[in-house]
C-alpha cells in the first residue's frame, strides 16, 4: 500500500497444485481496496520466466516439461474501493509425459496510479 494513496492488499496461494490430468485448473486470489478518490490499482499476472500468459514447468529428476496457458483475471483495473475475489485458470497443454511433481513459477504485479 501508499501512503496518501489509501490502502489495498492483494492476496494468492503461496503453492498452486494442479490435479495430474486436469485439462483446465481455476486458482483463486483476492483483492481487497480502499483507495483515495482518484486512484486505481492494476493487477497482472504472468509466468515469472517468460513475462507473458504462457510458461514451461519443469519435473523433478527429468528433463520433462508441462506446457500451460494462463487466461481469467489476468490484467484487471481495480477502482478506489473493492472486494473481489478472482480466478486465474492453468490450461496444460498435454499431460502425456511422465508422472512426476512438475514445477514453475507465476507472478503477481501490482500497480498503484491515477484514474
């Protein structure tokens, strides 16, 4: 949060698990805003490697790779006061590959400006 600017706090799970073979995933994150008239936050989300909807995760021990697409609330405009809770969906491309803990990691930016 700013000061001056109000208040605002954004919240996700530290770990998002995907059932194996789920051909879509829905994960959840809240944003909550009391914000001074006049402002505005952003929120986007991104795979933290490539900085666009789409990333690679990688298994433990194997060289194998999950493709997956992020779509949903993945660049939304919050105003001066809300309470929302949003979902992001995981789409993997194709689970057949070796059952394994496949990991990766996605980030959340936050940017507080004038409406």
């Amino acid at each position: 949060s700013a000061v001056g600017a109000g208040e605002y706090t954004v919240s996700y799970p530290a770990e998002i698990v995907i059932p194996w073979d789920a051909p879509t995933y829905d994960a959840e994150y809240t944003v909550d805003t009391q914000l001074a008239v006049g402002k505005k936050i952003n929120v986007s989300v991104a795979d933290k490697t490539s900085g666009t909807l789409t990333g690679t995760m990688t298994a433990t021990g194997t060289e194998d790779t999950l493709e997956y697409t992020l779509s949903g609330a993945v660049a939304t405009e919050y105003d001066e006061v809300s309470n929302v809770t949003e979902k992001i969906t995981f789409t993997v491309a194709n689970w057949n590959k070796t059952i394994a803990e496949y990991s990766n990691y996605i980030t959340f930016t936050v940017v507080l400006g004038d409406k």
